[in-house]
C-alpha cells in the first residue's frame, strides 16, 4: 500500500493496481482522498508520504448493518482487513452482497460507525 501527494494539486491519495489498464507507462492509477475512483496520475507528479495503516473495526465498519457495512471489510485468520487499496478491491466493488458502503472519506473518517458506544 502507498500513500501519494500530487504536488501540483496538493491532494493525497493512493496508488492502486490499474487491472483495467487505464494508465499509460507514466502513471499510476491513484484514489484521492475524497473520492472513490481511481485517476492516471504522472508519477513524476507524485510523492510517497507516511500514513497510518488502516486497522478496521467490525462496529465502526459496519458489519451486520446490512447496506451501510463498508464493502472493503473482509474477516480472516488474523481478524478484521481493510482491503480497500488492495489486490482484493476491484473484487469486492464488482461482488454482489449486502455490503453496499463505499466510502470517500480517509481513514479513519470512513468509519461511519465510530460515534457508537462499544
């Protein structure tokens, strides 16, 4: 996972694997923050900055709250992941499920749930 700035637009995002192949050899293929899709970016453009790895909370991510659970929250033998920057991400956007949340805010923002007393 790589966090990026665009230091001509200032805004931050992160690089994604182009399985569409929409990017020409210069770019990455980038989700800023904000948004949900990614956009060709000239990597000459783009800056590694420090983030702080996502760490997903069943509650806060919505699990069993049927179409607000956040689509990127996947469950295996070492509990909870996000996989929303992932190789897995394109396969959940595409998955028929309950899950129907795909959030535009940062972590850890796009935990709508947050608010709720655990």
């Amino acid at each position: 996972m790589r966090k990026v700035k665009n230091i001509e637009t200032g805004k931050e995002g992160f690089v994604i694997d182009d399985n569409f192949r929409c990017c020409d050899a210069s770019e990455d293929l980038v989700v800023y923050d904000g948004t949900k899709h990614g956009s060709g970016t000239d990597r000459t453009l783009l800056k590694e900055v420090p983030f702080v790895l996502p760490i997903p909370d069943l509650t806060k991510c919505g699990a069993g709250q049927g179409k607000y659970c956040c689509i990127f929250i996947t469950v295996g033998p070492n509990g909870s992941v996000c996989e929303r920057f992932t190789a897995l991400r394109n396969t959940l956007i595409f998955r028929t499920m309950t899950a129907k949340r795909n959030p535009e805010q940062p972590y850890p923002k796009c935990m709508v749930f947050a608010d709720k007393k655990e």
